[in-house]
C-alpha cells in the first residue's frame, strides 16, 4: 500500500512545523487574526501531509483518496490568506457573513468537484498511475473548471499580497517587517508553486517548502509580534479620522494621508504626487505654513476650490530626538463657524444701524417738540402776567406745569 522514498520527508516536516505552530495557537483562535493564521496552519498541515501519504502510496484509489484531502486542505488558503490581509489592516469587518460565504463559493464548490471525480471530468480526470524517476506518481488531466479554481486562487494571494504591501507603506515603522515576513511567505510559496523547480517531473514540490512558509507564520507572530493591536488601532484610527490628515516629510514632499484626506483631494489612490499636485492647488498657502512647521499652529485658511469653505489647520512637528523629521497637518472644517461668524456680524451691523436710527429719530422728535414746548411755556407766563379771572389763572398754571414736566422727560 505505500512505499518509503525520502521524497516524503520534507512534506511530512511541513506538516509537523505546520501542526506545532497550529497547537500553539489552539488556546487564541477565538480572536480575529490568529483565527484566520490557525486554520491556515490546519490547512497547511493537511495538504503537505496528504501529499506525502499520496507520493508514498502504491494504488491508484489511495492516491485519489490523498488527492482529495489534499485538496481540502489547499482550498481555502487564498481566501484565509486574504481575510488575514482584511483584519490586519482594519477592515476586518466589511468581511459579513454573506460576503465571506460567497469568498468561499469557489473554493467549496472545488472540494465538491474533487471528492466526486468519479462521476465527472469537471475537474482533474483521467487518474492513472506513472512512474517519473524514483516515483510512483497519480498522472490526471485538467478541465476549464481546475484551471478556473487556480486562478481565483491566484488572485486571492495577490490581493492578500496587495493588504500586507500596504500595511508595509501605511503601518508604524516598528511594525512593518510583519507584513514583509508575511508578503515573502505568499509570493515564495506561491512562486514555487508555479515555478515547480521539482528534480523529479511530475513531483509537486510546493509541499516540501510549506515548513518555510509556516516558519514565516511563527517568525511574524513571536518576534514582530503580528497579534498586537496596538499598531492596527492605530493604523485603523488614523485611516478613519473625520478630518483629513497628511503627513509630509522634511522635504514638504506629501508621505501619507487618510481616507477623510483622499475624498477631500478627489482621488482614491494612494499616490502622493498627485495628492500632493490637488493640494497645492487647493490650498496655495499650504508651502508656507509648512516652513513652520517646526512650531504647532492653529491657523484659519480658505478653500481655493470652494472659495465659501475654510478651514482650521493644526500643524504638528514630526521629530526623532532633537531633529525635525517632517509634520503632521490636521485639517478641520470650520465653514459653519465661519458662517455663524458672518450671520452674527450682520446681526450686529443690523442692531447698531436700527439703534443709530433710533437715535436720530429721537434727537429729532426731541428737537420738534421741544420748540413748540418752550413758545407754549413762554406764552403761558407772558399771560399769566396779565390780569386773569381766578379760575383762568388756575388753568393757565396746570398748562404751564404740563408743559414744563413734558420739556423735563425731553431733556431726560
């Protein structure tokens, strides 16, 4: 039933390094990352060590039966390895149920066909045994389906090669050489893959190196500390500020920016040349508040593009010791404020033109009445001066005294 040949070595290695690395993780696989890094070490170990029970074994319906393990175990590696990408750089949760069960469609429906090639040549077909050198070998043709698989499999990888590079550009400084462990195991493996540099034709030998990528695995765990949340929460806060952030180096050239900053400049790529070509146009002023960048401010400018928008800029040195290394530039909308500034400036100015006319309008009521007053007041004493009748007298005396209260709330 099975033969030795030391050909099976080095996929049964991998699936030992690949299985310890698995057991230590057992006890954390309920936390999101090392769910994903856990299984992958299940499915690593599963396809190496089915691969050497398959190139040990003797009968054909053996092979087929390790092909199909094996298989189950490769499957889903693209879409655990890019799910890994998703949570490590904060996007984790756009990963719904939903979404996960259609990243995992193909795969499965690739297990499907797998374990029923006897009914179909949908997949791999035509199973037959061959003799390459030392090896008793399963031989098979492929159908439009495999070849379909391989390729979503393919770019699965690539994506996930796509999230680790960013989290190279995006990530701390002190956290980067975890995604670069990382994208090194995905393009290693996957390169040997295709390259097959096997000295036996017809020998997978992609499962002999899977020991490498599970060290790479353990590598970024224990010693750049791969689970930490720390730099992700950071990465994640810095992406999802609601205010646009750049960074720029010491040269003023634009190093990085957040998504609030992208969607400000119009652009979804991560290109800071063209970033930083929108920006200077939308803020010409920006070069010179960057020569002071060694000093925080806190200053107000206006919106080139949209000329009714302005903005609160916080300038913050970036340093390394005693030595200025670039600035942080937070950009604030304050349009509102500015408007409610302009609103208030208006009512104000209204106010005091509404209280000036009212003053003029009293000064010249007061002027009208008051000489009418005085010619009724002089006149009265010019008659009381006169001889009167008791009772005119009497009269004469409350007009004269009505007048004079009415002078007195006047000059008041």
């Amino acid at each position: 039933m099975f033969y030795y040949t030391p050909y099976i070595f080095l996929p049964l290695f991998s699936s030992a390094v690949a299985t310890a690395l698995g057991i230590v993780l057992y006890g954390q696989r309920s936390k999101p990352a090392v769910r994903y890094v856990f299984w992958l070490m299940v499915m690593l170990a599963l396809w190496s060590l089915s691969y050497a029970l398959n190139t040990a074994a003797t009968t054909l319906s053996l092979k087929v039966l390790f092909f199909k393990t094996g298989t189950a175990g490769a499957a889903f590696l693209g879409s655990f390895t890019f799910a890994l990408g998703m949570e490590l750089l904060g996007y984790g949760p756009l990963l719904t149920r939903g979404r996960w069960a259609l990243l995992n469609a193909i795969p499965a429906a690739a297990v499907l066909l797998a374990w029923t090639v006897e009914f179909h040549s949908l997949f791999r077909y035509d199973h037959h045994l061959y003799t390459s050198g030392p090896l008793l070998l399963l031989g098979f043709k492929v159908a439009p389906p495999f070849q379909f698989y391989i390729a979503y499999q393919t770019i699965l990888h690539a994506a996930a090669v796509v999230l680790f590079a960013l989290g190279i550009r995006r990530g701390p400084a002190g956290y980067r050489s975890r995604y670069v462990v990382l994208v090194t195991a995905v393009v290693i493996t996957n390169g040997v893959y295709f390259v097959n540099p096997s000295p036996v034709a017809g020998f997978q030998i992609v499962t002999s190196m899977l020991w490498f990528t599970a060290t790479c695995y353990a590598l970024a765990i224990f010693r750049h500390r791969l689970f930490e949340v720390a730099p992700m929460a950071r990465a994640v806060l810095f992406d999802y500020l609601g205010d646009p952030v750049l960074v720029f180096d010491r040269q003023g050239e634009l190093a990085d920016c957040n998504r609030a900053a992208r969607i400000l400049l119009g652009s979804s790529g991560p290109d800071p040349g063209a970033l930083q070509t929108v920006l200077l146009l939308r803020f010409p002023q920006l070069p010179l508040q960057l020569m002071h960048a060694a000093f925080t401010l806190d200053d107000c400018i206006q919106d080139s593009f949209e000329t009714e928008r302005f903005w609160r800029m916080k300038t913050l040195p970036l340093t390394s010791g005693s030595s200025v290394i670039g600035c942080l530039v937070q950009l604030h909308d304050i349009t509102s404020l500015k408007q409610g500034e302009q609103e208030l400036r208006r009512a104000r100015e209204v106010a005091e033109a509404a209280s000036t006319a009212k003053s003029s309008f009293l000064a010249n009521m007061s002027h009208e009445i008051r000489t009418p007053i005085n010619a009724i007041i002089g006149m009265t004493e010019l008659t009381l001066d006169s001889p009167l009748a008791q009772e005119q007298r009497e009269n004469l005396e409350r007009v004269k005294q009505s007048s004079e209260s009415l002078r007195g709330v006047l000059n008041d």
